[in-house]
C-alpha cells in the first residue's frame, strides 16, 4: 500500500523521538507498531531500530513473507531452538549501542528479564508511546485507508439494515455483519460486533447471545467496524436500531446522546485538549442529569489498531493535531431499561474537523425496516 519513502519518514520521526530521549536505539515488540514502521505483517517478531539501520528480528516463517512486504529491510532469522527473547540477546550487543528503549507496554517481564541477561553491556530503557505518538497523525494514504473501511463497514450495515428481521437474534446480526463485510472486500471486522437487544444494551461491551431475539426488545444497539487488508486500517461506528416502539424514555435518552455527539464534534479544530472534546459532551450528559450513567472516554484514535492514541477521556491534556482520526462515541447506559451509544468517526483538519462516517442518526433513521446508508 505504502512505498519505501512512506516508510523511510516514518522511521525518521521516530529518530526523531529517540534523539530527542537520548536513546541509541529502540526495540520495537508491539505487532502495529513493526507494521507502520517497515509494512511487515507478521507476528513473533521484534524491530530493532537504531539511528542509522534496522533489522527485523523473525523466525523461517516469515522469511519469504518479510522479503515480499519490505525487500528493502534487512533481516535476521532465529533459529528454531531459541526464543525471541533469547535470540534478541545475542543479536542486541552486536550492534554496541549503550541505551536500548524497549516498549514497555509490550514486552513482558520474562522476555526483558531474558534479554537483559543476554545484553548487560547495553542499558535497557523503559519507553511509552515513542511510535504511538508519530502514528497519532495519519498520512493521506492512510486517511484514504480508513475512509474505505468507513465505506465498508457502512454498506455492511445498510445490506444488513436491508434484510432485518425480527426472528433474528444477536449473534445472528453479528455473523451476518461479519459475512457482509468479507463479501464487500474487507479482510474482516474491525472487532467482534457488539449487538445488543433492549437492557442488554446497558452492557457497553455486550457479547452477542445467541437466542435473543431482536424483536424481544423496542430497541438494539449494534457497533461494528470493518477491516482492510492487507495492511489492517479500520473503522468503528455505532448506532442503534428501532424494533419496536418509540417511547417518550427512549427519544429523551436518545436526544441526550445526540446532542452530547454534536457538541463534542463542532468542537474539534487542532490545539484544543482531548480532555475539552470530552468535557463537551460529558458535560452535557451531567448537566441532563445522567452524568453517572456515562463513565467511559469519549473515545479514541482509529488506524492499524481499534484503540490508538489519541485518547479522549476526562482531563486528558493531549493536544489534537490535523491528520488525527478519532471515534467520537458519547453514550448513557441504565441498568435493566438499556443504553443508547453514537459512535462516529472524525478526522481532525487543518481548521476544524470532518465527519468521516454518513449513516444517518436522526431519529426518523432508526427504524428496523429503513434501509440503510
């Protein structure tokens, strides 16, 4: 998708980083951050990046893979009878760096422990967030990336809005989600959907049941997500569909969450906090007298991963720059009536905000049997 230039920045800013932390070279563990930094996307494997090379650290399953998705990077194949952690050891102290950052939100105790004993004349940092923070910004390749998997993931939705029935259940609307998806393109979802029927959906999280039907309730709740491939950027909508009646309770909640949306995302333009974002809508929500029913962040960054930096959450001091796409997914949620949660993705530009994702949320949408976008 991307060329060797594209990645070749990458690398850069992320020296950029490690200069900045006087660090001599970074050990790259987390899955996405080896793909955005060399287009590799295989597992049990390690990146090490110094200042003036690299090299991914792999084993034989991956050898042909590696040469394919970036010929131009160097590479090391362990051999079967070491680990990763033991073969980094060994490799690490050819290169004679003094300070090594490991991420430490990915590698374990165990593994460090291992590399440690194999590397003493190195000194291990601890770092947070070194290549997260340079993936925070999107290129224009993988803005045009996570449109197409918006796209996806809305025409799923519409063949699926299309064909709804009332004998359904939710593992039912989930697996035909998923079918939909594969059949438009996408490499999979996002994440596994979340449908939920009626009080089911005060579960923010709720795992799709088999059994329970969607017309057991007035109302289902449904965040889905489509994936690309092959380098896996995504997408993360919600939005919540109506099997019965609108009841004065439900068009009450529903306006709340609406408007608590609407507030967060006019307010978007680069330099204000992701903690302001959030306070947009969870203010609203409070001032509406349901402030405790809504205690999860507003939402987050979207791109090789579901949940990236930026995070928007209470007090978050993280300023939004342009090329930041975010999920913008205020919601309240009562305990044995149900939850209503809009979830929309948005990117930040150069002078405020777009609106990425078009599925209607107007009330007049939601019904069952309206098609969808």
């Amino acid at each position: 998708m991307f060329d060797t230039e594209t990645y070749a920045r990458r690398v850069e800013a992320v020296r950029s980083r490690m200069r900045a932390e006087s660090l001599h070279a970074l050990l790259v563990t987390h899955p996405p951050n080896v793909t955005y930094l060399t287009g590799f996307t295989g597992d049990s494997s390690a990146l090490l990046l110094g200042l003036d090379r690299t090299m991914i650290v792999s084993d034989f399953r991956y050898a042909t893979q590696i040469r394919d998705e970036c010929p131009e990077q160097s590479f090391h194949i362990r051999p079967s009878s070491k680990t990763l952690a033991q073969e980094l050891g060994d490799v690490i102290p050819r290169f004679c760096w003094r300070s090594l950052g490991f991420e430490s939100a990915s590698l374990s105790v165990l593994d460090w422990d291992t590399i440690r004993n194999g590397c003493r004349s190195t000194e291990l940092r601890s770092t947070a967030g070194v290549v997260e923070e340079v993936r925070a910004v999107k290129e224009e390749g993988e803005i045009a990336a996570i449109r197409r998997a918006i796209e996806l993931a809305e025409q799923a939705f519409g063949r699926v809005r299309q064909q709804w029935s009332g004998d359904w259940d939710e593992a039912g609307v989930a697996n035909l989600l998923e079918s939909e998806l594969r059949s438009l393109g996408a490499a999979g979802s996002a994440f596994p959907p979340i449908v939920a029927v009626g009080p089911r959906s005060a579960l923010p999280h709720a795992r799709p049941e088999p059994g329970v039907r969607v017309d057991s309730s007035d109302f289902t709740l449904v965040d889905w997500g489509a994936c690309l491939g092959p380098l896996p950027y995504r997408s993360d909508l919600t939005r919540v569909i109506v099997t019965g009646k609108l009841t004065p309770r439900f068009e009450e909640i529903y306006g709340i969450v609406l408007e608590a949306q609407r507030r967060a995302i006019a307010s978007i333009r680069p330099g204000i906090s992701a903690g302001e974002v959030d306070a947009q809508a969870r203010s609203f929500i409070q001032e509406s007298g349901f402030g405790r029913f809504f205690d999860h962040g507003l939402g987050h960054g979207i791109g090789l991963e579901i949940h990236e930096a930026p995070r928007l959450r209470k007090d978050a001091a993280e300023v939004l720059r342009p090329g930041m796409v975010l999920t913008i997914e205020p919601g309240i949620y009562l305990p044995d009536w149900g939850g209503i949660r809009i979830e929309d993705d948005v990117l930040v530009t150069a002078d405020g905000c777009e609106c990425l994702s078009r599925v209607p949320r107007d009330l007049d949408s939601l019904r069952g049997d309206t098609p969808g976008a």
